[in-house]
C-alpha cells in the first residue's frame, strides 16, 4: 500500500495545478476534450480506486452502523456535505423538471460544481485515516498560487508597460503552439481598456493568503510571498476581490488581536499588527507607484451609480485637484464604468426578485433565468449578483442548505477543544473573503469555484479529524 500512495495523488497534483493555471480549463484541449476533464476523471477514478482498496484491504464495512464501519464513522460534516452534494444534483434535475426549466442548460451550469465536490467523500475518509497527505498539499498549493500571482503581475506590467495587446498576444501564440487544439480565456480589460488581470481561477489567490495567515512557523520568503500575492490581488483591479479580501482581513486582524490580547500573548499580537502594516503599506506605496492610484480611483467610485452626482461632488468647493492628465482620465473612464455596473447590478437584484417570488420555497433549479433579461447569450442562467441568482435557482430551501452546511462546519472547529483559534480565524477569512467575492461575479458555480468550497470543507475535515494534526 505504501508504494501505491505516490501514484494515487499524481492526478490530483496534476489535476489541481491545472485548476489554478489552466484558466477556463480549455486552454489545452485533446481531441476536443478539455484537459480539465480529462484530468478530473483520472482524479476522481485515482481517488475512488484507492479508496476502495483501502476499505477491502482493511476489511473494513461499508453499511454497517458500528463506529470501525465507513458509514458508522459518519460525522455530522459528512451528514452535511451528502446533504449538499444532493442539493446541488436535485436542482439541476427534480427541480428544472418540476418547474420546466431546460435540463441541458441546468447540466450546464452545475454539473462541474456537483462532480468536483464528489472528491469530498474519498479525500475526506483518507485525510481520516491519515493517508491523505493534507500538509505536503497545502505547501505544494502555496507555491503553486505564488508562482500564479507571479503571473498575475506579469501580465499586469506587460500589458501596462509594454504593449496593450501584451496577454492577448500571449494566448494567441499559445494557439499557435497547439496548432489550435487550444481555447484560451477571453482577455477583459477595464472600462475604456486599462489594464486589468482577472481570471475565474484569480480567487485562488485568496487560497495564497490565507495559507500565509493560517502559517504559525513563518520564514522570511513568506512574508516575500505574502507581498507578492498583495500586489497579484492588485493587479486584478476587481473591486469585490477586494472588498472580499480587505473586510474578510480587516475582521481576521481585530479578532485576533482581541483573542491574543485575552490570552496575554504580546508576540501573537505584534505579529498581527505587523502583518497588517505589512498589507497597509504594501497597498499605499504599490498605488502610488507603479499601479497610478488605480486602486484608490476604482475604491473611490466603488458605489457611484451617476457620473453626473459623482461629478458635482468632485468639484467640491472649487478644489484644485494635484492628479495627473493621465489619472484623471482614468478616474473619469473608470466613473462612467461604475456607474453603468453598478446600475446594472442594481437592476438585476430587482429582476432576479421578481423571478424568485414565483417560486419562493424550491426556486426554479440551475439553468434557468430571466426570460427578458439575459447577460450572456452563451450562458443565459449566468448572473453577477450570486446571493440573488441563487435564490431565484435554488429558493430558501436551496439557500439555507449553503448556510446550514458552513455553520456545521464552524460550529464542529469550535467544538473540537484541541483546536488552536487563530486557524479558526483563518478559515473564516478563507470564508468570508470568499464568500463577498463571488457575490458580485459568477464565479461560484464552476470548476474554479467549487473547488475551492471543496478545499475549505476538507480544511475543517483535516483541522478537526486529521489523524496527523498536531494539536496544540
């Protein structure tokens, strides 16, 4: 069994690095099949295999209700994640059925989401039992999203500093170098075409630093990476990644500094406060250099929903503004973005109400969508405003599953006296950047997504079950 470990994990290593750098997942294609897939399906035969070998090896039983038995040893997070696994399979068959929604288009949107999360039920039994190799992957995906936020600025200084077709260019001769078995992601830039890095996949760079904050053991390459992945989640110049991001630490930092100021920790408390220097600083001096105050001109319009109020109030008193032609331009183009998005968002919160109202209790099941209001032609059921689009799919039912699950989760990291608390704090900012990230970008129902959901589930599985978990 020891010598079949290593080969297990080869498709799941393969398959996650594509997850982070693969983009939409179709960037390499075989025979008009995503490699995603490809690799997905290996994965999951890897995982399944190994863990049916190691209940029949083990001799171990299936449906006996005895504690040493694979159902008996059932937690309720497990309880919760057979629960959410079903909801997901539910309303993207029953439901659309019952309410005649298009079952190609609810396969479309969430059959990736409910296939991904299907890992959960083998890497949690192995993590369990100790043959899950949870350290060495979480330091092979801290490097992993390091060398992707390498990218990100990359691209950014490219694109801004020596060419404004800098990504685009790159993606086409990648086609090129796959003699077109290759569909790359589609490059959108800022209102006007300044410069933007945003992918699905860029959330993982929530996964980055979350691993820096949840590291007790820090070295100095750490805080460097630290750093870098700051300036990456810059570079997306997204707002919601960074509210997400900005408020979910914002929390982090306060708790933890109250809980290490009850504990009577100093070095827990410094070490707090300087990480948040380290991130303030890092912010300031990166907007005002190379970054043209980008960050504080998107922030600045980060609720205007009329350029002409926004405009009467810059010329506050007749100040004499001290900004460049240059950033004034930019701050000019990216007001009238906002001020468009945000309307529209607004919008689509009321539209997608109306529809939910139809059908409160179940919703109308993944796939469906507004009749007269449509923001993709390729995929109609796909909406900026999660929470609300989630609601209109998925009704209250559907939604309080998503809550109950991730209070579950909490509630049995709290219940688990050996945990250390400031890893709690660092799941829930995992969560809750998360969490305000994906409500204003559909990026939740995905491969991307979900993956990442999967990710902070098997999290509380490891911290609070592991069997390799150092308690302290």
């Amino acid at each position: 069994m020891k010598k079949l470990k290593p080969l297990v994990y080869v498709f799941p290593v393969l398959f996650t690095a594509e997850l982070v750098f693969g983009f939409a997942g179709t960037v390499v294609m075989i025979h008009g099949i995503a490699i995603r897939h490809i690799l997905f399906i290996l994965s999951f035969l890897s995982l399944y295999s190994y863990f049916f070998y190691y209940l029949l090896s083990r001799k171990i039983p299936i449906f006996s209700t005895k504690r040493d038995s694979y159902f008996g040893g059932f937690s309720k997070m497990d309880v919760c994640a057979v629960v959410f696994e079903l909801s997901l399979i539910i309303w993207m068959t029953v439901i659309p059925y019952i309410m005649g929604t298009s079952l190609n288009l609810a396969k479309s949107e969430v059959f990736d989401s409910a296939a991904i999360f299907s890992l959960y039920f083998p890497i949690a039994f192995l993590i369990k039992k100790g043959e899950f190799p949870m350290k060495k992957f979480q330091e092979f995906l801290k490097w992993l999203v390091f060398a992707f936020a390498v990218l990100h600025l990359f691209f950014y200084f490219g694109q801004e500093y020596v060419s404004n077709t800098f990504i685009n260019d790159i993606f086409v001769n990648i086609q090129n170098l796959l003699h077109g078995n290759s569909i790359t992601p589609r490059v959108v830039l800022g209102h006007g075409g300044y410069t933007r890095v945003m992918f699905t996949t860029s959330i993982y760079l929530i996964v980055g630093i979350y691993l820096f904050l949840k590291n007790n053991a820090r070295k100095w390459y750490d805080y460097v990476i630290f750093v870098i992945e700051i300036l990456a989640v810059l570079a997306t110049v997204t707002k919601s990644v960074w509210l997400g991001i900005g408020i979910a630490f914002i929390i982090f930092a306060a708790v933890s500094i109250v809980y290490f100021a009850v504990q009577k920790n100093k070095k827990g408390i410094r070490n707090t406060i300087l990480i948040s220097l380290i991130v303030v600083a890092t912010v300031f001096i990166s907007d005002q250099t190379f970054f043209n105050h980008i960050f504080t001109i998107r922030m600045t319009n980060a609720f205007v929903t009329s350029t002409d109020e926004e405009e009467s109030s810059s010329k506050n008193n007749g100040k004499k503004s001290n900004k460049t032609e240059k950033e004034q331009e930019l701050e000019e183009i990216d007001r009238e973005g906002a001020a468009e998005s945000n309307s529209i968002k607004i919008e689509q919160i009321f539209v997608l109400l109306d529809k939910w109202t139809e059908s409160p209790i179940i919703g109308f099941g993944f796939g469906s969508y507004v009749e007269d209001y449509l923001r993709s032609e390729e995929a109609p059921f796909s909406y900026e405003m999660q929470l609300f689009a989630l609601l209109m799919k998925q009704g209250i039912v559907g939604v309080a599953i998503w809550i109950v699950f991730f209070v579950v989760l909490f509630v049995q990291q709290v219940r688990n006296r050996n945990k250390y608390w400031p890893d709690i704090f660092a799941w829930g900012f995992l969560v809750l950047a998360d969490v305000i990230c994906v409500q204003t970008n559909p990026l939740l129902i995905s491969f991307t997504g979900m993956s990442v959901v999967l990710y902070m589930v098997l999290i509380a599985v490891y911290d609070t079950e592991g069997k390799d978990v150092k308690k302290l």
